[in-house]
C-alpha cells in the first residue's frame, strides 16, 4: 500500500500499488473515521451533469458527520483510495472510464487503464487501504432465474473474504432477494437491520424479507464489529442494511407494475447477462418518470450518513 498522496509507489513488475490521498493517509495513519465510497455510481449510474453535483453531494454529507470521505478509482492504472476535485470531475465527465469489479482490477492495472470501481472493487482496495466502514446504494446478489442462467454477483464472493462493514440499501429488487439472503448465509456474511426487522429492497423499504438481527444506533455496529474482530475467523463483510425512509421510497405498487413490464422487456428483446441490470434500472427510471432514481438518491445519502456515523464510532474505539 502506498503511503504518499503525491504518486504510488509500485508493487512487482513496476504495477503501482494502493495510492491513498494525503487525506485518507492522515486520517488512516491516526486512527480517524473513514468513509470509503464507490465511483461507479458516478460514472455510470447517474445522468450527467448530476452526477458531479452528487459526488461531490455525498463527500460532504460525511464531513458533516466528522469523517473523511474516500472515494475510489483506478486512473490511468493506479487504484486511488480518496480524490482530489479535479480527479472527481474526470471520473464524472469521462465517457470511457470502464466499470470495474475485484476481477478487472489488475488487468486495468496492467493496462493503465481507468475505470470507476464496484462495490467488489471498492470494497477490495478500501480494505487493502486499511478503511473499514463503505457507504453505498444497493449490493449486488442472485439474479432471478438462476437455476437456469448461475448469474450471481461478485460482490457476494468478495464480501465473503472481506473484512469491512458495507451499509446499503438491502439489495436490488430487480434480483431475487430471498436467494440473495441465503447465499449471504451460506457465505458466512453478517446481516444487520438497522432500526428494523425487515430487509430493505433498495428502492422499497422491506422486500418482504426478515432480517434475524436488528440494531439502533451506530454505536451498536461497532460493537457488532468490535465482536467480530474478537471472535477471529474468516475475514468476512458485515452488511448494514438500512432502508430509505418509508416517506422516500418508490411507490410499492408502481414498482411492482414497473418491474414486471421490465423483466418481460427484457425476457421480449432477449437481454441477458451483464446487459440485464442496466436494462432493468434504466427502463425503471424512465417508466417511474425518474422516481426510481430519487428514491435510489435517498437511500444513498442516508447510507452514507450512517456509514459516516459508524466510522466515527468506530474510530472512538481504537
């Protein structure tokens, strides 16, 4: 891991390391709440110019909580763990940049090439940069059909190796969430329900699934955390799961109408494989008329503000 915020250091073969900004260093090197945030959503889940406007939105929604926000790139070959302004800009204007999983990272890498990380990705080099708490929307999980298609996705198998705490929105309802669920037990990654019993559905406050165990305060995940360091084991995720607000969610019964005229579009036109979930999400945004993506931008901020808050009780601890 790099230590400099001026340049990377490099691995073997001349591969540059993790390079954190002199922020994120500091804030890492003293023990000081860290947020680590993903880039994709701005390089590829929001229209531009808005895109900009929320990056920038939600690293300052964790200064607010007294934390360092980190987010988290690969440009020109080199992973970044916290940009400058001007790197923030690029990642949200630049048409080119790749989406980046765990997998792509080191032929990106070796490639020089740019991309905007996952949650895979971001959740990887976060950990490697020494961050333990990530904001972002919704995870990824089990596609529907997947006796058939074994479309599942790499975020799950990433978390299961990955000691970091992810708060997000439950998963994407657009997956099969009660699969979801149990791939997450079977993998050995914590679920938590923050301030409720009910798992949410990104968009939705509850999916109709349960969740076994419920927490209230920011001050409890750390706990939560504090536990699992304890115990030792697997390095596994522990997964926040914090719903939008009931007030702020996406109408139940538009998204319910929405998704299933989505998912016979798809199945009509014959989409599959990674084309799916773009598919899915855009033609929920343009047939909610853009309300999908506020209730998407709500869960968002608010994940970010909790994971902001835990950061903070977790670093309280050291």
């Amino acid at each position: 891991m790099s230590t400099s915020g001026s340049g990377p250091n490099t691995a073997a073969n001349g591969i540059p390391a993790v390079t954190l900004s002199d922020e994120v260093r500091d804030a890492v090197a003293s023990g000081a709440p860290v947020v680590a945030l993903e880039s994709t959503i701005i390089a590829h889940g929001l229209p531009r110019p808005r895109n900009l406007r929320v990056a920038r939105e939600l690293e300052e929604i964790v200064r607010e909580q007294g934390a360092v926000p980190a987010t988290v790139a690969v440009l020109d070959g080199v992973p970044r763990v916290g940009l400058t302004e001007e790197q923030v800009e690029r990642v949200a204007e630049d048409v080119s940049l790749r989406k980046l999983g765990f997998r792509d990272l080191a032929p990106a890498l070796a490639a020089g090439a740019s991309g905007a990380t996952t949650v895979s990705g971001t959740a990887f080099l976060a950990a490697r940069a020494g961050i333990r708490v990530f904001g972002t929307g919704g995870l990824g999980g089990v596609h529907r059909d997947w006796v058939t298609v074994q479309d599942e996705s790499a975020d799950l198998g990433l978390l299961a190796r990955t000691r970091i705490t992810v708060v997000c929105a439950g998963v994407k309802s657009i997956l099969d969430v009660p699969a979801t669920l149990q791939r997450l037990e079977t993998l050995g990654i914590g679920v938590l329900g923050f301030g409720t019993d009910r798992f949410p559905g990104f968009y939705l406050s509850d999916s109709g699934e349960p969740v076994d165990w419920t927490v209230d305060s920011a001050r409890h995940v750390a706990d939560v955390m504090a536990a699992q360091d304890a115990l030792g084991g697997h390095d596994s995720a522990l997964i926040v799961a914090n719903p939008v607000p009931r007030e702020l969610q996406l109408d139940p019964e538009l998204h319910d109408r929405v998704l299933a005229d989505a998912l016979a579009a798809a199945e009509a036109g014959g989409v599959t494989g990674q084309a799916i979930t773009p598919f899915l999400l855009g033609y929920l945004t343009e047939h909610t008329c853009g309300a999908s993506l506020e209730s998407n931008l709500a869960a968002v901020r608010g994940n970010v503000r909790l994971a902001a808050g835990i950061a903070v009780r977790w670093s309280q601890r050291a």
